[in-house]
C-alpha cells in the first residue's frame, strides 16, 4: 500500500491492466484511502505476466508476479522501469530472456509508439540484463555498473543453464549474454527528453553491483533488488547484508514518493524498510544474539522469523537467509 504525504500527486485509477490517474488527484486523508482501494483492485494481475502502473506523467512500472520464473513468465518474475521521454524510452531492466524482453517491450507499445533507446541494467540478476540481447538489435544502449558487469559475466552461464530448467528449451531461445556498452563505477547523471534521470550505486546489496535509478522531479525511485516490497528478499552467495542495510540507507535519504522495488507492488518508503530494510537489521541481530549463544549453524533456521511470515516465499527462504548471514558474521 502506499501512504503518500500531503500535496503528493500520484497517478492511481484502474483502467484496463494499467493503474493510472489522469486526472492527477491531490493526496489528503481521504485521497490516501482511496488510493488503497483502487490499488487493491489495480494491482491484480488477472492471469497477466506483467501488470502496468502509471506512477506519473510519462513513468510507468511493468510489475511481474511473485513466483518464480517459469515459461508462462518466461524469466520476467521482476518489476521494471518505462520513461517515456520527448523522443524516446528509458527502460530500467531488460527482462530474464530474449522473448522475455520482447514481453516487455510489446508492454511499452502499449503504452507508446517511441523507441527503447536506452536500458539500464539494475543488477546482475538474470531478468535485470539477460534480455538486453533483444533491445541491443533494436538500437538501445545499455549502462550498468561495471561491478553488475563483472558479476553478469561470472554468473552468465550458471544463469541460463538455471534458465533453460525452469522456463524450458523453447522458452531461452534467442537468450544469449550481452553486456552493457556503457559502465559507470557510484554515480551516473542523464538528461534524455527533458528528464533528468539519477543512476546511482549505493553498495554491494543483492548483487555486488545493485544500482538504482532515481527521478528527482517526481521523487520515483526504481530500486532494483536493494528494496523487496511483498515478498522476502534472497540473501545468497553473490549478497552482502551488512553493505545491503546501508544501500537501503542511502535510497532512503531520497526520501521518494513512490517506491518501485525490484519485486512487489510499487509502495512508499516505509512499506520498503518494513520489508526488507527491518528484515534484514532483524535477521542480523538475531543470528547474532544466536552465534553468541554457541548455536551452530546447522540449527539456525531455527530462529523465530515469524514477524516476517506475511511475505511471500517466507517458507521456502527464511531459513537460507540465516544460514547466509551466519556465514557472512563467520568473516566479520
């Protein structure tokens, strides 16, 4: 749910399988309760891959589902970025797949008839850049982090033998790595169409080179994987908590209206931390407090996570994500 301060504009009626507002409703009290009742019924997917909300004039989000990947969703169990500038689009994340990115860009025709000039890779997950392939042929640069690059051209292998499992052989046709044209190492600032666009890296997080991009006009933040609204987030090998906490610190001294994280519905800021930056202080503490009570490793999925069970995949991660952070405080 979003909870937006006084005089904050928010694009927000449901037509079609696009959230949006034209009107441009001024956000009192009474404006914030039927925001939430119109993204109640906006925000199902309704058998839908990709669900679009319109954040603002000219800025949308592409939401994917919660699961995981699979060959209805052909790799895109992700959210991401369309700006929509004078002349062209900005997309933020190209999609798990090369007919994954073709999804996505026939969610963009949709919405408009500009080309995809330029993408932006968030992380070095496989739906942020392995659909970059698909954009490339249509004339896009690409910018990432030159850490996510680095991590991309690690993992690119492991990534589409794991891909070619899950959405199947037809489904990772045309799938192959391409990497970015264009790296930049803490801070990228673009002007495309008259829109100001912020590229930042605020840290290892999810991924070594998790980025975010920031419209300090409208005070949208697209987080990538540094923020998770709805679902528990995945700390895995290639994770840093530690760095991740303080990632999610530096996004939240943007102080954004809206936050699109790289899973989950689009919310405000205080939805973000409560699912992801109090999760992982939690977690943190907790396999602490249980390291400094002589608890091994092996019995740390024990740890009471419950507060977090309204997350989806809680089940399936609650007791990964410990295991990680206990290895991580090993090394500290």
């Amino acid at each position: 749910m979003m909870n937006q301060p006084e005089g904050t504009r928010l694009p927000v009626c449901a037509v079609g399988r696009t959230v949006h507002n034209g009107a441009g409703i001024s956000l009192g009290s009474l404006g914030r309760a039927l925001l939430i009742s119109l993204l109640l019924v906006g925000g199902v997917h309704a058998g839908e891959v990709l669900t679009t909300h319109k954040l603002a004039d000219n800025v949308y989000a592409l939401i994917g589902p919660l699961s995981n990947r699979d060959a209805e969703n052909l790799g895109n169990n992700a959210n991401f970025g369309v700006v929509v500038t004078e002349h062209d689009v900005v997309l933020i994340d190209s999609g798990g797949t090369y007919q994954g990115a073709q999804m996505i860009h026939a969610a963009i025709r949709d919405i408009t008839d500009k080309p995809v000039t330029l993408v932006i890779n968030s992380g070095g997950q496989d739906h942020r850049w392995l659909g970059n392939g698909y954009f490339k042929a249509q004339g896009a640069r690409i910018i990432a982090n030159e850490k996510a690059v680095v991590d991309q051209k690690a993992r690119a292998r492991d990534q589409l033998i794991a891909l070619a499992s899950l959405v199947g052989p037809e489904g990772i046709k045309g799938t192959a790595p391409v990497y970015a044209d264009e790296t930049f190492s803490d801070a990228k600032s673009l002007t495309l169409g008259g829109t100001h666009i912020g590229v930042g890296h605020a840290g290892h997080a999810h991924t070594p080179g998790d980025s975010f991009v920031w419209l300090p006009e409208q005070r949208i933040l697209f987080s990538g994987d540094i923020i998770y609204m709805d679902r528990m987030l995945s700390i895995g090998p290639q994770s840093a908590h530690r760095e991740w906490i303080s990632a999610i610190e530096t996004l939240a001294a943007l102080d954004p209206a809206v936050v699109v994280a790289g899973h989950g519905d689009p919310a405000d800021l205080p939805k973000g931390k409560a699912d992801s930056y109090e999760y992982l202080v939690f977690l943190r503490q907790a396999v602490t407090d249980f390291m400094d009570g002589g608890g091994g490793i092996e019995d740390v999925g024990s740890i009471d996570q419950s507060r977090f069970s309204y997350l989806a995949n809680y089940e399936e991660l609650k007791g990964r994500n410990a295991q990680r952070v206990y290895e991580e405080l090993e090394w500290e």
